[in-house]
C-alpha cells in the first residue's frame, strides 16, 4: 500500500523547481546578452563596404539595356529576282567602293529587257501607223467638205436660175421652193462635215498623246530595267566593312531581298530598349549614359521609335564620342537614361545599404572606432552614387553594405 507523500514535501519540490527553471533562464538570457554584446554589435573592417560622403553631381537615372550597332550601314538588295551565282567576299571583310560583293543570274532579265525593247519599237510604229491613218482620214473629211462647198455652189445656181425663169413665166414656184430645200439640206450636211472634221482633229491628237504615253510608259519601264540590270553587279558603294553576305550560292533571291550589309565602323550608335512602363519618363534630347565595364560615354536620346513589341520600347542614343574604341558591333551593354539632375550636393557612393526608401537607417563611422545608427533622408539616386538630403554631413563616412542583420543595433564596434 502507497504512503501518501506530505503537502509541505511537495511545495517544497515545487518550489525548488520553479527555483531552478527560474536560475536556467537567468543563464540562457545572460548568454544572449553576452554573445551580442562580443558578436552581435561588432562587426570587422573587411566585411564592410565604407564611402565617404562628399560634395558633387547626382543624376537620378532609369536603366536600359542597349546594343552597339554602326552609325551608318547600308543594305544591299537585289535589284532583280535572280539567282546568286557566285561571291567574291565574306562578312567582316573591309571594302573600297567598286569592290565587287557577289554576281547574279542576269539572264533572265536580259531576256526582259530585249522584249521590252520590242514592245517599245513595236509601239512607236504603231504611232507612225496611227499618224497615218487618221491623216488619211482627216483628208477624206476635207475632200467631202470641198465636194459639199461645190454642191452648195451648184445649188445656189439652180435657185437662181429657177427664179429667172419663174419671171420669165417658164417655171413655176414650186420649182424655187424645191430647188431652196436642197440648198438647206446640202448646208445642214456642210455643217454636219465640219463638226465631224473638228472632231476628228480632237480625236487624232487625243490618240496619238494616248499613244505616245504609252509608248513613254514601255520606255521609261524599260530604262527602270536597264538601271536594275546595271545595279546587279553588286558592288560596294562605300569604303566599310561588310557585317553580312548571303552567300547561299544557287538559290534563287527575290527582287528587295538582302544580300549584303556594308557598314562604316568609324562610328557607333545605341539601339536601347526599355520596359513601355516607363515610356512617359523618356523624351527625345535627354542626356543618356553607356556604360561598358567601367567606362561610362554619354549621349542623347535621338529618337523614339513609335511602336511597341512586346511591352518593350526601343529607342535611338546618339554617342558624343562614338568612335571609342571600346564599341563594338552587337555588343550588349547597360544604358542609363537621365531624368533628373542635381549639382553640388551631398552624395555618397551607391551601395546594398540603400534600399531605395526616402528615409532610412544607416551606419555612420566614428572617431573611436565604432559605428552608430542614424536616419537619413534620401534624395537623387544612379547606379553611382545616392544624394543625402538630411543625416550626413560631407566627410563622414558611412557603411554602405547591406545591414539588415543589425536591425536592431544601435552601434557597432568596427573591429580592424
């Protein structure tokens, strides 16, 4: 049988229970406030990322991606549908004007150009034809109205010899009444001629100019293939480089298909794109920075293209020095498009510690070695630098890498 065990012995258990777990949470918090005061709160000088404030320029800018491509290039196309029979030269390779690409397939448009030739003789003496039958023509008209003058004349006789004899009592009234009714009728038809003649000779010059419009369409078609034909021999038009050459030697190329790219590489432009969300932001004239490792080349946003692929907008950047030598063709590189500027103000070197918020915290170094928190206000900010507006004074010098860790810290000891 179990022996109930007294009250006053289990309090006492209680109590020394309490009293331990009490005496081990003294030690786990003593331990965190020793391991954060030897830890927590220190941090070494290799770790950190120091900038000191100073006076100068900060530029808020938005970031874009950009590619090289050349100042000036120009495509050459095929004049003509042809076939390539042969290339002289590859891309990459530097040309003179007159230097001879590649040759095409002339046959075909030969063949064109003598039917046109024909045509166009064929039509000129259709013209010499025209001319000839519508003179003949016009010349009957003139004989008919010559006939219709001498018949008007003869009736003009009759009438008055059908008076003298109706007075000399030979003939009757009836005889000048008939002989007056031709004479109207023969007038009418005179009339009648001549309309048809002045007619005639609107319609003669309307279809010999009709003709000979004709005839001037086939010539000068034929003068637009001569100058293509001319143009097949595809030759470099200017001293550069070739960046493309179809050298698909046998296959058949449509009229206005490339087969050529010839650039001049003294000078280099930026093609850039950005994201259509900031499209309001970008302006034609803004200042643009390239930057290609740690080289930075400004320019100006030339031009905006006005169609959007993709949510992306693309756009023109004009180099000041665009025959650095760092540019090369197709080269990606970043580009910064500057929408705001500010001079003369306080900035410190861009880093992980600035999370972009107008205000924040930051680390600002001591004399004697440590490092206290401070709130600071945040203006101006590039991939460069960031502008304190309020918080830092020029010649401090801050931590500028990511603290987040020491959040809660108020200072840090910098150990070297």
């Amino acid at each position: 049988m179990d022996r109930n065990i007294p009250e006053e012995t289990q309090n006492q258990q209680k109590r020394r229970l309490w009293l331990w777990i009490a005496l081990l949470a003294l030690v786990v918090v003593a331990a965190i406030w020793i391991l954060r005061g030897t830890l927590g709160n220190s941090i070494t000088s290799s770790d950190i990322r120091i900038a000191t404030a100073e006076i100068g320029d900060v530029e808020n800018t938005l970031t874009a991606s950009g590619e090289v491509q050349p100042d000036f290039e120009a495509v050459i196309t095929s004049p003509i549908t042809a076939v390539i029979q042969q290339t002289y030269l590859d891309a990459g390779a530097n040309v003179k004007t007159g230097d001879k690409i590649l040759e095409l397939d002339k046959e075909f448009t030969q063949l064109n150009l003598e039917k046109l030739k024909d045509e166009l003789e064929l039509k000129k003496n259709a013209i010499v034809k025209l001319r000839w039958e519508l003179e003949k023509s016009f010349y009957d008209l003139k004989i008919n109205d010559s006939i219709k003058v001498l018949k008007i004349n003869s009736l003009q006789a009759d009438i008055e010899n059908a008076k003298r004899l109706f007075k000399a009592g030979g003939g009757t009234r009836e005889n000048i009444d008939q002989a007056e009714q031709y004479l109207r009728i023969a007038q009418l038809e005179k009339r009648q001629l001549e309309n048809d003649i002045r007619i005639k000779q609107q319609t003669m010059r309307a279809d010999i100019r009709e003709s000979e419009i004709d005839a001037q369409i086939k010539e000068k078609d034929l003068q637009e293939l001569q100058r293509k034909l001319q143009q097949a021999n595809i030759i470099a038009t200017r001293t550069g480089v070739l960046t493309y050459v179809n050298k698909n030697i046998g296959s058949k190329v449509a009229e206005g298909e490339i087969l050529a790219r010839l650039a001049d590489l003294g000078g280099f432009k930026i093609m850039g794109s950005i994201s259509d969300n900031y499209a309001p932001q970008i302006r034609v004239e803004m200042p643009a920075i390239v930057r290609i490792n740690e080289t930075q080349i400004r320019g100006l946003l030339t031009n905006i293209l006005p169609s959007v692929q993709n949510n992306i907008v693309n756009f023109d950047v004009q180099l000041d020095d665009k025959a650095n030598k760092l540019l090369r063709p197709k080269m990606k590189v970043e580009v910064y498009l500057v929408t705001e500027a500010r001079p003369k103000t306080i900035r410190v070197a861009n880093g992980a510690g600035f999370n972009g918020a107008p205000v924040q915290d930051v680390f600002v170094l001591r004399t004697n070695g440590k490092a206290e928190r401070r709130t600071v206000k945040v203006g101006l900010s590039n991939f460069d630098f960031v502008e304190i507006t309020e918080g830092i004074k020029a010649g401090e010098r801050v931590i500028v890498s990511d603290m987040t860790k020491f959040k809660n810290a108020t200072e840090l000891e910098i150990k070297p």
